[in-house]
C-alpha cells in the first residue's frame, strides 16, 4: 500500500542505523575484554566522578541487560548494565563516565539536556500517534489531520536533534575526566573514545531515521495537494 519512491529514503535510513548498531556492539564487545589500567569497576569509576563533581546525593544501580545503562534524572540514579557495573573494562569506564556525564549535565543546567526533557511527551505523542494521524488522513483525504501527522512527527525530529548535542557532550565530558584524572595511556584514551563514538552513531543513526520518515510525510502530503 505504501510502496512509493519516498520509501527509498527510509531504507537507506534504516541500513545505516543497522550498520551503527553493529558498529557499537563490536566496539563495545572488544573493549569489554580489556580491563583498563586502574583496575576500577564502571560502578566505582562513576561514584568517583559523582563525588568529584560534588553529586554525592546521586546513586549508582545496577539493570538488566547489555548497553541498557541510563540516568534517570527524576529518581536521581544512574542505571549500569551487568557487564558495567562490576566491569573494570576500557568499555565499563567509557560507558559509566558517559552516564555520568549525563548527570552532571543536569546539575549543570545544560541547556539542550532541559530543552530535550520538555520535548519528551510531545515526542513521545509524535513516535506513538502522528503516523496513524497521518495514515488516516492520507487514506480519508482529510488534509487536517495529516498536517497534525506532521506537526507531532516533526516535534518527535526535533527530540532527535537536540538529544544529538545532549549525547556528544556527555561523551566529551567523559573523556575529559578520564584523560585528566585516570588514563594516560593513548591506546586505553582511544579505546574509550572508540566506544563512545560507536555508541554516538546510533543516535545519528536514529536522528536520520526520523528525518528521512519526516521527509516522506512530507512528500505524501504534498502528492495529495
Ligand atoms: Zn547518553
């Protein structure tokens, strides 16, 4: 039903968002096997860059899963995968040093970390409901309601491009902090960017996901003008 030349674009999206996926998976098997220099967990290596930062008050808890690891800035807890949390791999420390970012970004008060935060329900409306509105609209000939489609979709874009700064700069910071506190070997330095870079591309992967998605509403739409 919905086989026309704009799905082309999502394709293509959907193929580099794969290849980023596999990209990250093998950085991150790779690195999981080497222990890092100082012999510290991902748990430990983020309660000392909590408590360097002055984030005492923010705990440190383990979850299930592999590249699950999260910060939940509302119950004030950073969540490690199993292979993290008691990891003193390159890959542990790069990934808990991410999260950590992550939190000191919004004891910072970093602008795009806020920014994204006010976009999630909005977001979150635009990935569950704007294409069925769009869907509806297109297969009822009710412009309104495709223009709606649009309208969530390009706010669920929007998501995706401000969590890009938001994702870079919790690597930047992380990297910062292990090069001036922990690692000094260039090998373990690029080993831990490696990892965090991988783990970018995903989100780039997605950002282009959403945007060749968007493009195609939009093309639809215009071919029912
Ligand atoms: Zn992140």
């Amino acid at each position: 039903m919905f086989f026309d030349p704009t799905l082309i674009l999502v394709i293509i999206a959907l193929i580099f968002a794969m290849l980023a996926q596999q990209q990250v998976m093998g950085k991150y098997k790779k690195f999981a096997k080497i222990p890092n220099s100082m012999g510290l967990t991902g748990a430990q290596m983020a309660r000392r860059m909590l408590d360097d930062n002055g984030l005492e008050d923010i705990n440190i808890k383990p979850i299930k899963g592999t590249l699950t690891d999260n910060y939940h800035p509302l119950k004030k807890i950073i969540f490690l995968s199993e292979g993290v949390y008691n990891s003193a791999s390159i890959a542990a420390i790069a990934i808990a040093a991410h999260e950590t970012g992550h939190a000191i970004q919004y004891a910072a008060d970093y602008i795009p970390v806020k920014i994204r935060g006010g976009l999630v329900p909005t977001a979150n409306i635009g990935s569950t409901m704007a294409f069925p509105m769009f869907l509806l609209g297109f297969l009822f000939s009710i412009p309104f309601l495709m223009d709606l489609g649009i309208w969530f979709f390009g706010a669920a874009l929007v998501f995706h491009l401000v969590t890009l700064p938001v994702e870079f700069n919790a690597s930047a910071r992380a990297i910062q902090y292990l090069k001036l506190n922990y690692i000094s070997e260039q090998k373990e330095i690029q080993g831990t960017r490696s990892v965090l870079q991988a783990a970018a591309l995903t989100y780039v992967a997605s950002t282009m996901m959403a945007l060749a998605q968007f493009l195609r509403l939009i093309i639809l739409r215009g071919s029912r003008d």
